[in-house]
C-alpha cells in the first residue's frame, strides 16, 4: 500500500513538472525565435575562419561576418564581406582591386573588423588612390608573406605591418611559434549551408546559451599594474627594470613587450633567439618582393599602451596585460633591431607618427585605440588615410 501511495505521488509530481515544462517551452520558443531573427549575429555565413594551402588560416571564401562592439567600444553593428580567398571587400559579390598601385597588408589593424570598410584607412584612399589591402587576425611575417605571394602582384608597392606580436615568444600565434609547431597548410575552406550548421549557429548565439556566460569572469593573474615610464623611449637602455619584475609576469605576453622595448642586450636568448627566427622569415618576405620586381615599405605597429590613456580597459586586469593608463611602453628597439638587418628597406615608426597626432590632443582618453578591442579607432583610420594619401603622392 505505501509503495502504491509512493508511485501515485511521483505520477502526480512529474504530470506537475510536465505541465510547468510545457508552459516554459510555449513561453520561450517565441522568445527565442522572435531574438532569433532580430540578433544580427544570426546574418553572419555559418564559418568565419578557414583553412587554406596558400596561408594557415584566413577568412573563409565569400562569407558575410557579424560583429557587435562591447558597449564601451560604441556598440556597432558591424559587417565584413570577403571574396573569393578570403579577403576582405567592399560589399557582398565585390571584388578587390587587382590593378591596384599600392598593398597594404598585416594583421588585425588591417583587417579592423571594429567598423565599416568605408571607415578603414584602405577604404578611405581608394576614392583618391589605387589600393587594395589583405590581413587578418594573428598573421605574422610568414603570413604576410603568403599573402603576398598569393596575390602575386608585379611591379607594385607593398606596404607590410609589422606588430610585436609576431615576435613575441609567449604569443602562440607568433613566428617563433609557428616554426617551432611546423604548422602544415590545408585546404579546408567549405562553408557549411545545411539547415544543421544553420540551427548550430542559432544556438550558440541564443539567449539560452547566452545567459550561463553573463556570471562568467575573464581570468585574472592579479599582477601587479606597471605605472612607471621605464620602459618608454627615453630608457631603452636600461635594463634593470625588465630585473625588478616579479617572476609571474616572465610567462605573460606583457612581459615580451617589456623586453622589447629595451635595447637587443636587455634581451634573454628566448627573446634573441625569436627575433632572430623572425628575421629569417622577413628576409623571405623580401625576397619575394624583390621578386615581383616590387617596392617594400614596413611598419611597425604600436599598440595603444605604447601611449598614455589608449586602450584604457584592455591593457590591465587581464591574464596578459597590466600597464597602467598613464604608462608608456615603446616598440623602437625592435623596430631598430629590423633596420639594422635590413639597411636597404624603407622602414617606418608609427610609434612616432601616432605620438605626434596624440600629444596635440587634448582629453583623448581611448581616441585613437578602442577602450576593450584595443585596435585602431575610426579617428585614427581617418588620420592614416590623411598621411598615406600626402605620403604615397609623393611617390
């Protein structure tokens, strides 16, 4: 009799949690589905990045991306249209400019997924210039030069960007990483178009799956905020500040950007050792420019910590960085350590360049980097469209 009376309590209890599961379905089916189709994320091609046998990995072929900006980075909408190898262009069906005079080619900042094409610097020009432009997220030296291979483009000039990350021995994306990986290239560049990878992507930007991440925090190595400016221009040096850090910065990215803002005999044989191999791999690059009977300009980038107040969220409270807003860290060193090896390249300091614009700007707190992404900002896309444009006419 008691197990009866157990057996008619759990019949009653699950007909209890049916019901309300039912209810919660037929509440939020037409939640989702109404968030389903006004989430512009749900516009973007089912696969972004793909393999290639040309280049490690890149853009997939004829795809439309989806970007939203954290909210302290403006909140834009922002969609990137690519071709048939990936590159970035204009519109949906456009092609790149094959006649172009000028290259531009690099990384991330090239790629600035952050805002619109027209706002890029490359979009700017090409209403007074002859350009194209090709980069994506964590290329380094071997990619640039994959690229430009791949473009294959005579008689040109190619404009190379440079970032310490491609040096950087922490970064798992750097040449010293790659070569060391003996990463193989692939062909795999298929983008799904079933009504499986279509529901998959709905998925993972649903608000089912959003809400588990909204508690969620990004590690944090609680290290200790750099807020000195001993590691600026003016103390390449001096070598003893890389000496004071405390040994749990030595495995952070930071402390590459350290090192390398001191002069080649501050550097450990980790950090000789990487930019030697990056050097190897340039020499290819340039080679292969020469070999298009092609013109060479290089850059170097800085990032927004090279600067007091640029990228004010991203450079501290994370698992990689910690410089403080009103520090500066430069990338000359290393600029220098390229120049020296190649005296018959042109080489450019953007370091000097952005510096300038910023010092006559007055309460620019995150007016030339984005506050969270930390890339260049539309201002300072405008401004490089504006030095490009005297520089290259002069050409």
């Amino acid at each position: 009799m008691k197990i009866y009376m157990n057996w008619i309590s759990f019949l009653r209890y699950s007909k209890y949690l049916l019901i309300n599961f039912i209810v919660f379905l037929c509440i939020w089916i037409p939640i989702e589905t109404v968030y389903y189709f006004q989430n512009p994320l749900n516009k973007s091609s089912n696969r972004i990045s793909c393999n290639y046998d040309w280049v490690l990995y890149n853009y997939c072929p004829n795809i439309t991306e989806v970007k939203i900006n954290t909210p302290d980075d403006g909140s834009e909408i922002i969609f990137t249209y690519t071709n048939e190898i990936g590159q970035r262009v204009s519109k949906k069906g456009a092609q790149a400019n094959s006649a172009a005079e000028h290259i531009f080619v690099g990384d991330s900042f090239i790629q600035a997924e952050e805002m619109a094409y027209e706002k890029t610097f490359y979009g700017q020009l090409e209403k007074s210039l002859s350009v194209t432009a090709i980069g994506y997220s964590s290329w380094n030296i071997i990619e640039y030069n994959e690229a430009i291979k791949k473009l294959a483009y005579r008689n040109r000039h190619y404009h190379v960007f440079l970032m310490p990350n491609d040096i950087n021995p922490a970064y798992w994306r750097s040449v010293y990483n790659e070569v060391r990986s003996g990463a193989k290239r692939k062909r795999d560049n298929t983008v799904p178009s079933s009504i499986i990878a279509t529901i998959k992507k709905g998925y993972s930007n649903s608000l089912i799956k959003k809400f588990p991440n909204l508690s969620s925090k990004p590690k944090n190595l609680n290290l200790e905020i750099i807020n000195s400016d001993e590691f600026a221009s003016h103390a390449v040096n001096d070598c003893a500040p890389l000496n004071r850090l405390k040994s749990k910065f030595h495995t952070t990215m930071a402390f590459d950007y350290l090192v390398y803002s001191k002069s080649e005999h501050c550097w450990s044989n980790t950090h000789k050792e990487a930019a030697n191999i990056a050097l190897i791999e340039f020499a290819k690059l340039v080679a292969t420019v020469d070999g298009l009977d092609s013109n060479l300009t290089v850059y170097m980038i800085p990032p927004g910590w090279s600067f007091t107040n640029q990228n004010t969220n991203g450079r501290k409270n994370n698992a990689h960085y910690a410089f403080g807003d009103n520090s500066r860290f430069t990338t000359e060193p290393l600029l220098k350590f390229f120049k020296d090896s190649f005296a018959s390249t042109n080489f450019v300091s953007l370091e000097q360049i952005l510096n300038e614009w910023i010092e006559k700007c007055t309460g620019c707190a995150d007016n030339f980097y984005f506050p969270d992404d930390g890339h260049w900002t539309p201002h300072t896309h405008k401004l490089l469209s504006q030095y490009f444009l005297s520089e290259l006419k002069k050409l």
